[in-house]
C-alpha cells in the first residue's frame, strides 16, 4: 500500500467511516437490508400493470357470482383477447393479470378437476380456453402474464374441508404448467360465507391464517415456477395497498413484518398502506383499482368509467408514491374492452405523454452538500446522468444532505420525480424541496419516504435552480435519479 492510499485510509477509519478499499478506491454504501429480490425489482420498474376481471358475473350482472350459475351462460360473442393486450400495450401497461376463477368457481380454462367451467359453456361449444387465449394474446404484444386464482370457491362442494385444499392445488398446477411463465399469482382476501358449495347452500366460514396452508402451497407453485411473486396482504411478494381506491400512503414504505399478518384479516388497511420504516421484510404495496365503480363489467356503469384526468391522478397516488398500479379493465359481454373504458385509457396515455414530455434537468449540472469519498462514482452528476444504476450517494454516517440541480434557464416546474437506488434498500425518511426565486430559496414541498419512484406535484413555479434536502434517512442516502417537468 503506498503512504498515500495508507493515510486515506487511517483518515477515513479515524472519520468513523470505512468506505476505502485496499486499493483506496471508494467502496460502494454496504445494502440496508431488506432489498428486493430480482423479480421484485423487475416487479418495480413494471410500474403500470392490467387487471382483467371476467366470469360469469359478466353475463349475471353481479360482483359476486353465488356459485350456482349455469356454465352455459357464458358466452361472450366477439371475444377477443389480441384487442385487450393491443390496447393495453399501446396504452403503456406492461401486464395482464387475469381473473382465472373469481369468487363463483367459474373456470376460464377447461380444467380437468371441475366441470364447473368453459368446456360447458356455451363459448366454442365448449372447446374454448381463455387462459390459453389470453396467455397467447400476452405473448404477441409483448406484455407479461398474470394470474388470479380465488381461494374462496362459493361453487366447489368440499370448499372448507381439506379435499377443497388439494383442488386447489390441482387448480394451480394446470395453471402453472400448461400457460408459459406466469410473473405474477394474486391471493385475494375475500374469503368464506355464503355459497352454493355443491348444492349444500350454506355458510361456511374458515380460519384464514389456517385453512389454506399457504406455506405449503407456495412452495409447491415455487416448485413449478421460481420466479413467480405472491401477492396477498401478506406478500411474500407484493402487499395490498389497504384500499381500493387508488391510493397509496404519501408516506409508502417497501418494508412490513409479516409475522402476524394472513390475507384477510381485518383491521391491517392502515399498516398495509404506509407499510413501516422498521419491517424485517421487503413486500411493496400494489394499488389496484378499476376503472369502473365494480370490478366486473356491467352496461349500467357505460356513463361511469373513470375519466382521463382521474386515472392520471391515481397515477400519481400509486406510481408516483413508489407503488405498481394495478387498473382493471373488465371487458363486457361482447368479450371486448367497451369502448368508452379504450377512450379513457388513450386519454389517460396522453396526459401522461403531455405532463412527462420534456425531462427539464436531463443532463443538467447538479452540485451537492458532499458526495461519498470525494470519489467520482457517486458523485451528483449521476443523479441528471440518465442511468439508474448510477447513483449519488453520502459517507457512511452523513445520513443527511442536498443537492442543487442548474437548470440552465428559468422554466415552469409543474413536478419533480426522485428515486432512491432501492437495490440497496429505502432509506430517506424525510425530504423537502425548494425553488429558487425572487433571490431565496423557497419551499415548494416536504415528504418523508421516496423509494422507487416519487413523483411531487408542485404549484406551478418559475424558476432555474431546484434544491433537494434530504433531512433524514435510515443510513446514508443513495439518489439513482431526478426529473424536472
Ligand atoms: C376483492 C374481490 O372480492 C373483488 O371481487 C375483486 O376481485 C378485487 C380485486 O378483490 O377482494
């Protein structure tokens, strides 16, 4: 080791900071754990994902089939499951998740453990297979493939006794060995009450942390599909949001215990939407909403499907809060996306379009309080540089700290996008940001958490210098990127 690189490092050991390596280059922030797995940072950068619910409610009219409905009213004339992921794609979405079997049993693919599904419905004669359909249609457009699969069957005669478990079972290994890859599994929490269940027309209720053996049943999917998330309340994978609204916390947290937690249970909408700053697990919220009052198609809410503006404001109440938006589109009886919800959805596409045009700090010159070891690779530059993997990062023990972006000119700001290096772990705590005006700076906003992705809307303002301060974090603060518009 030469004097200097010795002195450096003695330096940097005496600063209560070790952050040299033995050839004295600066060593990377060490991870804050939890982090996400690889897929759920793939799951991450996805950002906008589809829901399609589709059943027989469709054709009932209802939200909640009873499970007695007649297989053969299932018969969507022009279905067409290239127009769903076409539109889909060109809309910006990178996912179809679909509702393989709802609440009533109802199976879109002919399972061999049921009869209590397509093959005696009225569509193809029975020779039909929308899984097949839909999985196919994903493949051509490019989009990944998700599947629901409900635990609560209100048809299956055995649902609460153990049989119905290995049903189940049976149900997902046809589903996750027959599609292709599936990216995504959806555990819903309705569970247990009232149903047909094979002609017993009864209650049942079940206990949800118990009666399905979760752990069991996962691994038995890993077993087919390794890659695969889980969402639930509980994750392992993904959280729900708490609501169904489109809304996630403004302070979101990727971290939660889920010691105690089973999908299900009640009173956990809160903690589900904030998540906590302490939780021993990565499992980040997923918004998921429709863009009609129900989840299933009915032609009484035509009038009401949400318009452009609308969805662009859950676009910053979910993307822009560090969470995945899940919008359902549920098609109609035709079997096609209804053309009013196409309208809203390529509205929806050109505001974003309109708002997010013109990055204004792309390649702008970016100054900070102190960046890590003095050394280039964490400089603030890499925060305008356009590279995610490239981040702006302080000393082991600055946990607090600003940077100034040049904007070169004076522009309107409208929003500000920040996004924490979350490969290392989420650690800002709490941000404020300010615009230079008038000679001063002056505040424009304040949050706590950032994550993956948050977008701030801010009062329209004149400026040419922008300021963020980080006030606090969990451990030194790791900025992959920042977004003028
Ligand atoms: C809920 C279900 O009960 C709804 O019908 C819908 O599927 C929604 C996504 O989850 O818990």
């Amino acid at each position: 080791m030469k004097l200097s690189q010795s002195l450096l490092l003695l330096l940097s050991v005496c600063c209560g900071a070790d952050i040299l390596s033995q050839n004295g280059n600066t060593k990377p922030p060490q991870a804050l754990l939890p982090v996400p797995s690889a897929a759920q940072m793939a799951w991450h950068e996805m950002e906008m994902n589809a829901f399609v619910h589709f059943t027989t409610n469709t054709f009932t009219d209802l939200e909640w089939g009873k499970g007695n409905e007649s297989p053969g009213i299932f018969n969507p004339s022009q279905l067409d499951a290239g127009q769903w992921a076409r539109v889909l794609k060109e809309t910006g979405f990178k996912t179809l998740i679909l509702t393989c079997k709802h609440h009533d049993g109802f199976c879109l693919w002919p399972s061999q453990h049921t009869e209590h599904s397509v093959k005696n419905s009225s569509y193809k004669n029975g020779k039909g297979d929308l899984v097949r359909e839909v999985s196919d249609a994903c493949k051509k457009y490019g989009l990944k493939f998700g599947v629901y699969l409900s635990p609560w069957d209100r048809n299956h005669a055995e649902y609460g006794k153990p049989g119905y478990i290995t049903y189940y079972r049976n149900q997902l290994k046809e589903l996750f060995t027959r599609y292709g890859p599936v990216f995504e599994m959806w555990f819903d929490g309705a569970n247990g009450g009232d149903g047909y269940y094979g002609g017993a027309k009864e209650i049942r209720r079940i206990n949800g942390a118990s009666y399905y053996e979760w752990p069991a049943t996962l691994s038995f999917v890993k077993s087919m599909q390794p890659h695969v998330i889980f969402f639930s309340d509980a994750g392992p994978g993904v959280r729900w949001v708490g609501n169904e609204r489109g809304v996630a916390g403004e302070t979101n947290w990727n971290t939660i215990s889920t010691d105690t937690l089973f999908a299900g249970k009640a009173g956990i909408e809160g903690l589900l939407n904030t998540g906590s700053p302490d939780g021993n697990k990565w499992v980040p919220a997923e918004v998921d909403v429709s863009i009609r009052p129900g989840w299933f198609y009915h032609a009484k809410e035509d009038s009401l499907v949400k318009t452009p503006a609308k969805l662009f404001d859950i676009y910053l109440t979910s993307v822009g809060r560090g969470s995945t938006l899940l919008l359902n589109i549920p098609p109609d009886r035709r079997g096609l996306f209804h053309e009013n919800d196409i309208k809203a959805l390529k509205g929806f596409r050109e505001i974003l379009n309109k708002e997010f045009a013109v990055n204004l700090a792309k390649g702008k010159k970016v100054t900070a309080s102190s960046f890590r070891g003095k050394a280039k690779a964490f400089s603030p530059a890499n925060i305008t540089d356009g590279n995610k993997q490239t981040y702006w990062a302080t000393d082991d023990l600055v946990t607090n700290g600003s940077f100034e972006i040049d904007l070169g000119k004076t522009v309107t700001v409208k929003y500000i996008l920040l996004q924490e290096y979350i490969r290392l772990g989420q650690r800002v705590k709490a941000f404020t940001i300010d615009v230079w005006k008038d000679n001063s700076w002056q505040k424009v906003a304040e949050g706590a958490t950032i994550g993956y992705k948050r977008i701030i809307p801010v009062t329209p303002a004149r400026t040419n210098r922008i300021r963020v301060t980080i006030v606090d974090a969990k451990a030194c603060p790791v900025i992959s990127n920042a977004e003028v518009y």
